[in-house]
C-alpha cells in the first residue's frame, strides 16, 4: 500500500511542472503568448531577447562605423554613406508586411536546407565542420570575423589595417546589399 502511494505522490510530483504554463495568457488568434516579463534587473533584460533594442544597437553600431571610416578612410566616408542607406532602405522594405510572402517562402527554404544538411551529418555523410560551413555559408561568416577584424585594428590604432579591412567590409556590405536586391525581386 506505501509503495502505491508513493508511486502515485512521485507521478503528481512529476505532473506538477506540466503545470507551469499557468503564466500564458489565451489569445483570441488560438496562439499562446507569454506575459510580458515584468522584471527590472539590468542584468536580467540582458537574458531576455524581448528588452533588447536591436535597432539602436544597429544605429549605433553604424554609428561606430562611420567613425572609423572618417579616421581611416575619409575619402571613402560618401560611399559608405551611400551604401549604409541603401541597406537600411532595403531591409526596411524586406521586413515589410508587402514582403511576408517572400520572406516566408525564403525562410521555409532555408529550413528545408538545414533539414537535410542534419539529417546528412546524422548519417554521417557530413562532418560537423562541413555542416557548419554550409549551413551557414562561409561568407556570412566572413562579416563578422571582417568586424572583430576592424575593432582589432581600431584597438591598436593601426590605421593601415582598419583601412584594410573597412575596404574589405564595403565590398561585403556591398554584395549584401545585391543579395536583398535580388530576394526583393528588384
């Protein structure tokens, strides 16, 4: 009889953290969405992707930028401008409700591509390094090791490698840009 107690307080213990979507508030869409998080610790907003302001991050880190173009390659200051905007006006009409379909059927794609890339490195067609490069593509890659790349450079305050590099990363945002062009259908 001890033993069907316990075994019936063990499986109530177990049940009880199925329990824990109490906090979700009904949406009239049939979707569940999470109540706002209500804290206000600066090191807990960081753990929550819905208090960053991932836009002014951008703006300032363009901001950044345009600093290190003005000290490093002045001359260039007009084109960089020039292509800065054109990415913000293309992302602006990437991520317009105009463009959802696009967006979607690009995305279901990209899924569908890392589904087999998984089920490949699963049967052991792949590596893990292979399914890393083609799953992220090196030269998406290549952007971000290009801008730890120029903080390096601007650390040391070695101008002909921040030069280097920012005429590097022009290019990239340059093909960038074509890219959204061409999912954009322009």
């Amino acid at each position: 009889m001890k033993s069907k107690i316990v075994c019936l307080l063990l499986g109530l213990f177990l049940a009880v953290p199925g329990l824990g979507n109490a906090n979700m508030v009904p949406d009239t869409t049939g979707k569940q969405l999470e109540k706002p998080c209500d804290c206000e610790a600066e090191e807990t907003k960081h753990e929550h992707g819905m208090h960053r302001d991932w836009q002014a991050e951008m703006a300032e880190r363009q901001k950044q930028l345009l600093s290190s173009v003005e000290k490093y390659t002045p001359d260039k200051k007009k084109e960089w401008e020039a292509v800065l905007k054109e990415r913000n006006a293309l992302r602006t009409k990437w991520m317009s409700p105009e463009n959802a379909g696009k967006r979607e059927q690009w995305k279901k794609e990209k899924m569908q591509k890392m589904t087999e890339l998984k089920k490949q490195l699963d049967e052991g067609k792949i590596t893990k390094e292979e399914f890393i490069k083609k799953a992220h593509g090196e030269k998406d890659m290549m952007k971000w090791k290009t801008f730890h790349d120029l903080s390096l450079a601007v650390e040391k305050n070695d101008s002909k490698k921040a030069a280097e590099t920012l005429n590097q990363l022009l290019l990239q945002f340059k093909e960038h840009n074509a890219k959204l062009k061409e999912k954009l259908g322009e």
